[in-house]
C-alpha cells in the first residue's frame, strides 16, 4: 500500500450548512482550519467533549471531493442508540464548532481506477458518493456505476444527485410504477451492472457487504479487487 | 479538563462506572462484536488450514489442525479493544497460547510479521508475542470462531488494538527488522497499545 500522509492533528471546524436528506440522515458541511485534501473513501474521526471532560468518539466517511479545498462533508445516519450521531442531529446547527481529525488512511480508496462498480448499502453510500462526485468533476468519461440498495424512496440519500450511472435497488417497497423486483439485491442485480474488468467497492452494514461481496465474487471478481467497509454490529 | 466544550453535549451513552475505568481512552463501551475487514471474508477449510512458524527460528514448522489440537487448550477471558473506537468487555476466546509454538521453533530475532489467508499482514515485536500475552484462537464464547471474525483460527493479542490480532491466520514470520504490515503502512501506528491511544503515527 502507498504510504499516505499522517493526519494533522484534532482541529476545530465550522459548521457550514446543514442539509436533511431523510427523515434519519443529514449532511454537515465542515471548514477545516488545517484542511488537507482526502481520497475518496477515506474517514474523519469526530470528538466531542461534555463541560466535564467526557468525551465520545466516531468515524465519519466524508461524502465531499476533494476539489471542495478547506471543507469536507460528514453524511449522518442517526442511530437508534446513537450518542454522537443524535448529537449531530438534534443540536448541530449553521455555525456551531465541532472538532475533528482526518483523514484518515484505508483501503477503501478510490484512486481513479476505472471501470469502478459502487455497490452501497442505506448509508453506506457516503463514501462511495465521494467517489462518484470526484469522478464527475475529474474524469466524467471513464465509467462508473453506483448500485444502491435503499429500504424505501424516502431512504434515498443524494437524490437529487443520482444520475444515469446509478441503479436503485429496493428492499422493502419500491415507489409506484417501479418495473423492477423488491427485495435484497442479488445476482441479477449485479450482473446487470457489473463491469467485465475493474474493481469493485462495497460499504454497507456486516450483512450487505456479505452478501454483496459474494454476489461480486461470484460475478468474476476477484477477491484482491472487492474493496469492503463494513459498519454496525452482528447478531 | 478540556479545552474545547461541545456545545449542548452531556453524553448520554456513558457506561457505568465499574466498566469507565476499563475503557481505554476514546473507546466506548459495545454489546455486540461488529466486524471489520478489508475485503471479503475468505473461507478457509479446515482440513487445508496451514500455520507455519518460519524466518529467523532455528527449526521452522508447520502446524494442521489436528496439530494444534493436541496443545494444551486453555480458555482466554479479555477485554479486546477496536480501533474504531469499541471495547467489548469481558469476553472469552478460547485456543493455545503463542508459547508452545515458540517453544518448537525458538525463535532468534525481536521481530515478527503475522500473515493471513487473504493477504493481511501486520508486524509485533516479540515481546508483545510472548510470556503468556498472545494465542491462536478458534473458540469464542464456547462456539466456534466464525468466519466474519476470522475463523477457523486467528491471533489474539489483547492488550493491543484488534488490528494486531490477525484473522485467518496462516503464519508467523520471525524476523531482525522491524517494518510495517498491512494497516501499519498506511497510519496506523507501529505498536497500537489502546492504553496509551496509539492510533496514528503521530500519536
């Protein structure tokens, strides 16, 4: 693996804009003092601090490119037992400071290899989107597809955003008129955007990224070109 | 005291007192085991399962399964300690201590690299592999060791960050040099002792 650089230190950004995705999910636009540029895919850590000293800590995937110089964005799924994330969204707000560090190095990177397959799961989109606005902004022509699993349409993060690259995939119900099956994704959904060649990239809770990294290997994929990031516990 | 207060923030998911001293700093406290790897799970048989003690040891060997399972067994109650911010406390793995293997092979040199099935790497100093500090496991909770948290057998060494403790394992290289493996190349600290928060390099 190429060496990347060290992080900086913890360092106190502002709270540019605050956007609602879904009813569970909200997006934080950041400016870092000591902003320094990220490859998409790669994380921030998020510290926050009680009057007496308690802290909590959480990794965030920025959603941003890294062409935004001085800001990042952090993509929030609320948490039912969230400490930090309720935090973000029940009292973060235009102008609040929040401190942060990053970013932070991983293997989940994309570094402009193409053909690159997205596969997310519910908020595993967010790094993945850093990926895909990236590439709109540095190489549009080289291809990239996002297949995005999402429960119901009011679940769709970015939806204004998501353009022809991408297949929406509905688990529990699909809006009206949808031509396509409901349920979790499976081999016909990857082989209908699968690329011949290329790496793949997949994020999503433990049990997507089983499933969908088997629908990939069993695709032609080799192991060694399936990068994962997995969040949230097992059973 | 800190310096920066987060405005409006009390904590809400504090854990209870007896279990705060436990909790290395900036850990919080899981129920759970959630899991984390870099690709996906490999899927290695038991009956192929290979771990080989080699480099700079004055008799190499390799293990089966059956080999290992003649060691003594002993069951490993811990507290093992993510560096994506998660401890889970009291635990219980269970499986063979490092010692007898190294009792078979002797090893000559301060260093050591861990390899996987799948590729992953990650380096220890010896000292940090001996003296009753770190074993092959392949029994949590008295079941066996799932495959999504590195089954049939992995490293445990858990007075480290669980990257150190290396799933799937398929070998231990011995070795005079001390450089980087898989995570540890790319920021994450050399060491990753939880109680000191070695996260990064820089830390």
């Amino acid at each position: 693996m190429e060496r990347l650089r060290p992080p900086a230190g913890w360092q106190i950004a502002t709270v540019t804009s605050v956007k609602v995705e879904t009813p569970t999910v909200k997006s934080f636009r950041l400016s870092l003092p000591a902003w320094q540029p990220h490859l998409p895919g790669q994380h921030y850590d998020v510290r926050l601090t009680a009057p007496d000293g308690y802290r909590a800590q959480r990794s965030y995937s920025v959603a941003s490119s890294p062409l935004d110089v001085g800001e990042i964005e952090l993509t929030i799924d609320r948490l039912p037992e969230g400490e930090v994330s309720a935090y973000f969204h029940d009292v973060v707000r235009k102008g609040d400071r929040v401190e942060v560090r990053g970013p932070f190095a991983s293997r989940f990177v994309w570094r402009g290899e193409t053909p690159a397959l997205l596969v997310g799961g519910g908020s595993g989109v967010v790094p993945l989107m850093s990926m895909l606005r990236h590439r709109r902004r540095t190489a549009p022509d080289r291809p990239m597809r996002l297949l995005y699993s999402v429960r119901t349409e009011a679940d769709v993060i970015y939806a204004g955003e998501l353009g022809g690259e991408t297949v929406l995939s509905y688990s529990r119900s699909a809006p009206e008129g949808w031509d396509g099956r409901v349920g979790r994704i499976d081999a016909g959904a990857v082989s209908r955007v699968a690329f011949d060649s290329g790496f793949a990239f997949v994020c999503g809770s433990h049990g997507f990224v089983e499933t969908a990294a088997g629908l990939l290997l069993e695709a032609g994929y080799p192991a060694e070109r399936i990068r994962t990031e997995r969040f949230g516990p097992t059973s | 005291m800190a310096d920066f207060i987060s405005r409006g923030f009390t904590g809400r998911r504090r854990p209870p007192e007896e279990l705060a001293r436990r909790l290395p700093p900036g850990q919080y406290y899981e129920k759970g085991f959630p899991v984390l790897s870099a690709g996906p799970t490999p899927k290695v048989k038991l009956e192929e399962w290979r771990f080989v003690v080699d480099g700079l040891v004055a008799s190499p060997r390799e293990w089966t399964w059956e080999d290992v399972g003649r060691l003594p067994f002993e069951d490993v109650p811990c507290d093992i300690h993510r560096v994506t911010k998660w401890s889970k406390l009291d635990t219980r793995f269970g499986g063979v201590s490092l010692d007898h293997f190294w009792e078979a092979v002797k090893p000559l040199a301060a260093f050591a690299m861990a390899r996987s099935y799948g590729g992953y790497t990650t380096n220890l100093p010896m000292d940090d592999l001996t003296g009753g500090k770190a074993w092959l496991v392949w029994e949590h909770e008295g079941d066996p060791l799932p495959p999504d948290h590195g089954g049939p057998v992995r490293l445990l060494v858990p007075h480290l960050y669980l990257w150190k403790s290396a799933k799937w394992i398929a070998g231990i290289r011995v070795q005079k040099e001390d450089y980087p493996g898989f995570w540890e190349g790319g920021g994450y600290h050399n060491r990753g002792d939880p109680w000191r928060e070695q996260r990064y390099w820089n830390d």
